[in-house]
C-alpha cells in the first residue's frame, strides 16, 4: 500500500529527491534500529518525557506540525466556528480511521482522549467540538501537542493509537519493537519497523552508530560536536528542554546570591559545547517571544557581599537524576561557583525529586503551545500559577511572577539532538522538527549492508 498525502512516496519529488541523495530514492522494508538514553514504562500521551519522544511513532492527533511549525491537518480534516466570540470550534474527523485494535476513530473516543489532556471536549453526532478561550490558533497548536494525542483505552488499561506505527512488544528497562500500521491514513511508513534500545551511555551510542549496530541515536548536547568531527549526521531542534535549578531554600537573600553566582557562558560554551542557549526564562524566545526581556546577571562580587551578612555552613544539597553524566558535570560546576561566592553548594546524584536543598532538573517543553507549556512547567516544578494565560502580555506577566521569587534559577536551553547513521534517509531531508518530534514515518533505510 503506497502513500496517497504529503509524507510518503507519492508526494516526494524525484527532482527534490535525487539533489538530496543523488544515489537513492525512497525505499521500503528494513527495521530501523534506535538507541535512547532513557527508558519508559510505556507509550503513553500522558506520560514522562522519554515517553513523550515516541508518542508521534504510535499515536496520531487532530493536527500536526510541519517542519516550519505551522499546523496541518491530520485526524481532523477541518474545523470551522459559528461561535461569535470564537470559543467553540466543530472538528470534522478523517473517515474510515482505526486504532491499532480494529476499533474505529470516533468523536467520543477523540472527546475523551482530549478531556484527559484536560481540554473541554464533546462529541456532537459525527464532529467533535473543543471549547477553548486562547483563540483558534493557539488551539491548533496545542492539539498538536504529545499530550493531546488521541488515543483508546484497552481492556487493560493500555492506551491504544492510531499512528504509523504499533507496539508488538515493550520492556521499560531495555525497550522495545514497533511494526509498521499498514492501514494508517497516510499509507504504510517506509519501514517495516523499529526496533527501540535504551543505552544510557552516550559513547557507547556513539560508538554503536560508528560500527552500525544502531542507525539512530539520542545525543546530549555535549556530544555534538564529537559526532560533528566523526563526520556523523547530526539533527538537532529547536532549544525544547531547559536545565533548571529548583531552589527550596526558605533564605530568599541566599536563594538570590545562588541566583547571581551561576556561570551560564561557561556551562554553554565548555560543558555543552556552544550548543542550546542560556536561559534566563522559563519559555524559550522562539516560543514566547519576550524570553530577551529576562536579564541573566552574574555578578560573584554581590554574591559574596549577600552572604557576607548571611553566613551560611551547614552544606546545602544540589542533586540531580542519578546516572545523568550531562547533568552531574552541569551541577558540579554551579556548585564550585556557589562555593566560590561562600555558598556550601555539594552536589551529588538522587533517584528523588523535590526536597530541600537545591535540585538541578530536566523541564522539556511538554506543549507547542505557550501558555500551556508555561502552565506545564509551572507544575513540574511545583509552583503555583494561577489561571490560563491567553495574551501575550499575560503570558509574560505569568512568567515573570513564577520567576520573581528565585525559587526557580533557569540555567540553559538544550536542543533535542540526534545522530544518524550512513543508511537512514529521510523524505523531508531530517527526521526531527524544531519541535524536537521525531518523524520516523518519513524515513526509509538505503538497502546495503547491515
């Protein structure tokens, strides 16, 4: 079954094609080996974010970004308002989509997928209608989000998708095997399959690309320019996680001190390698628009003369996720620059989130759309927000109140990257949008040796 839309065969140019990869045109077969860098304990919408970077493989939501982050449709073909004030909008979905399990798409199955995702939506005979006050296209934007995948619940719970790919077995620990859908809406993908291993160790991916025991790897920012020098593919996104300090010190001048010791240059030019951003804001700039009204200021001197007063020495804990190399050599330089400004900053791995003491933290970007993923990251990190921004000057105002107490440090902005190997090859030239979704549906393996 060949591909009738834009993702596959029948879309790709052959002159497009051939100034890509002069050599080879859009093949079929082959399972595409990926290496991540954590596991999960399932594909879940709902779920964590290594979850989350395999929800588009196997679920499919009402729309879709392109690669210049523009919505398009999928599940829903079109969508139309007679509401005056623009708060209601009435999705016509795709005909004659099934889940993986046979079950047809329907606008109570999509309803209940979106009411989960905490949107305000209701079948209305054949449509299906979302209430939503942010205007239709921060809307659009959010329904394209992981979270708002559409999804069916099983028997067991599990929740079952729609996309190109289906699940035939999963482990948390070592991942898993995804075949293709040969009866998705778009046509079958280009590959038989996936094949999905969690490798913690970024040089031990590295070295698994090199000696082709894997065709697509996770790669930390810290790699980059390694993988750069090996002459490997790199595709990166846009910046879509941010390092953070979560800071539960009730000394709001001590907090503030910490605040002005951290060395941003450094940890992005020296432990990231000049990849991603600093970050003085919680949303990065091509998101929100204002991130460049957020000063990073660094100032030890004022650190010193802080603490000078407010004499500290009982350690201070600054954990982070066991087992996260990137993360360790981040928090390890913060604390020798705390301790440089009298801050008794230790840092030290822990499998616990939250606490006392300061916690260095993950935070991607958990929606495309800004007040969401603003609202999101609020809740992550446990602070309070209250109501839903809809403007941008709200959106701002939101934003700065969360920052204003220093109980949050934002450190820097990382892009979501990825090294491919000599075989992989992709319809739209990378399989990773500014987003940081991967589009494995459009990637095909070049036939050769293993």
């Amino acid at each position: 079954m060949l591909r009738t839309k834009y993702p596959r065969l029948a879309a790709i140019s052959l002159a497009a094609a051939s100034a890509l990869f002069a050599a080879t045109r859009p093949q079929y077969g082959g399972f595409l080996r990926l290496q991540v860098r954590a596991g999960a304990d399932r594909i879940n919408p709902a779920g964590t974010a290594a979850q989350q970077k395999l929800v588009p493989l196997v679920f499919d939501r009402l729309v879709e970004l392109d690669e210049r982050g523009k919505p398009r449709p999928a599940l829903a073909v079109s969508w139309r308002t007679t509401d005056p004030r623009q708060r209601r909008w009435r999705f016509t979905l795709r005909p004659g989509v099934r889940f993986h399990n046979g079950a047809p798409l329907t606008a109570r199955a999509a309803a209940a997928a979106l009411q989960s995702a905490g949107l305000q939506a209701a079948a209305a005979g054949e449509e299906l209608v979302v209430s939503y006050s942010g205007g239709i296209s921060a809307l659009l934007r959010e329904l394209a989000g992981a979270r708002c995948a559409i999804f069916l619940k099983g028997a067991a719970g599990a929740a079952g998708g729609s996309g190109p790919f289906r699940i035939e077995q999963w482990s948390a620990s070592r991942g898993g095997r995804l075949l293709a859908n040969e009866e998705h809406w778009a046509g079958r993908p280009f590959l038989d399959g996936i094949e999905i291993e969690v490798q913690g160790t970024p040089r031990d991916r590295l070295l698994d690309l090199e000696l082709e025991k894997a065709d697509l790897i996770e790669l930390p920012a810290s790699e980059v320019r390694r993988a750069a020098q090996r002459g490997l593919r790199v595709w990166s996104s846009a910046p879509v996680e941010l390092l953070a300090l979560k800071v539960g010190i009730d000394n709001a001048l001590l907090r503030e001190a910490l605040g002005l010791s951290v060395d941003r240059d450094a940890i992005r030019n020296v432990l990231l390698q000049r990849q991603g951003e600093t970050a003085a804001s919680l949303l990065p700039n091509w998101l929100s628009g204002y991130a460049f009204l957020f000063a990073a200021v660094r100032d030890p001197a004022r650190a010193r003369e802080l603490m000078s007063g407010n004499p500290r020495r009982q350690p201070i804990p600054l954990t982070y996720e066991a087992g996260d190399r990137l993360a360790q050599a981040v928090a390890d330089r913060i604390a020798l620059d705390a301790r440089a400004a009298r801050i008794p900053l230790q840092s030290a791995p822990s499998a616990a989130a939250g606490g006392a003491g300061v916690r260095l933290m993950r935070l991607p970007l958990a929606s495309p759309e800004a007040g969401r993923a603003l609202a999101q990251m609020a809740a992550a990190l446990d602070l309070p927000m209250t109501g839903s921004p809809s403007t941008p000057q709200a959106l701002y105002d939101a934003e700065a109140a969360l920052l204003a107490g220093v109980q949050v440090i934002p450190v820097a902005w990382l892009p979501q990257t990825w090294a491919a190997g000599r075989r992989v090859r992709c319809a739209s030239g990378r399989a990773v949008l500014s987003t940081g979704e991967l589009r494995l549906a459009e990637v095909w393996l070049e036939q050769g040796s293993q």
